[in-house]
C-alpha cells in the first residue's frame, strides 16, 4: 500500500501508474509498506530515483545503485520540503526504478539483473 493515499494493496500492475501519477502531481517521494512489515522508498527527482527496501523501521535497508554512473544529481524533493542531492551512483534512471519497483511489489525481491547494495 501506498503510505500517505488509500489504505488497500497496490499490486504491481497498479503500482507504475500511481506512480506516475504522484509524479504528475508533483509528489516526488512515495513510501510503499506490505503487510510483513517491509518498506519500499521511491525518491525522483523525475530523471533519477533513489529505490529503498527496508525489512523493518530500524532497518537500515538496501538501495538500488548505478555502478557506472558519475557525478550527483540535486531535486530530491522530500515531503518535508527537504531538497537532498545524491551521487548519480547511489540513484537510477526513472525508467529502470519503475522497472524496480514493479519486481519488487510483484516479487519481494530485486530483479536478478538489478545493481543493488545492502546498507546494513
């Protein structure tokens, strides 16, 4: 389920075009959370995307990475308002985090090609 909308599952069909449409509405961060406790973060900047899987709150999780990309990218807008800045290596391309979170809400898991790194 998405945190902040409607309480009901989004199944991985679904969950592209809620995305999208966050982004059309200017929602650049979106929080996904199953029913086993799991949290998915999805931070845009609309090019790239930082993709987060937590197993629990205190988790310190896994992300999605770019092992060949270089510089940083800044308009990581949080719902704070927060404006965060990342290396273009610890984000991907919006189309590959689509891509991303669509196997992970379908499956539990990242894709067997995916470049991923554990933060704990």
């Amino acid at each position: 389920m998405i945190n902040d909308t409607d309480p009901g599952p989004v199944s991985s069909a679904l969950v592209t075009a809620a995305l999208r449409s966050r982004l059309t509405h200017g929602q650049l961060e979106t929080w996904l959370s199953s029913s086993s406790g799991r949290l998915l973060g999805f931070v845009t900047n609309t090019e790239r995307a930082m993709v987060m899987l937590f197993d629990e709150g205190d988790d310190p999780g896994e992300h999605a990475v770019d092992p060949d990309a270089a510089g940083s990218s800044d308009g990581f807008v949080l719902r704070n308002g927060q404006n965060d800045e990342y290396p273009d290596e610890d984000t991907v391309p919006i189309h590959e985090a689509l891509r991303l979170v669509e196997q992970i809400v379908g499956t539990g898991c990242w894709p067997a090609d995916a470049h991923w790194v554990a933060d704990r």
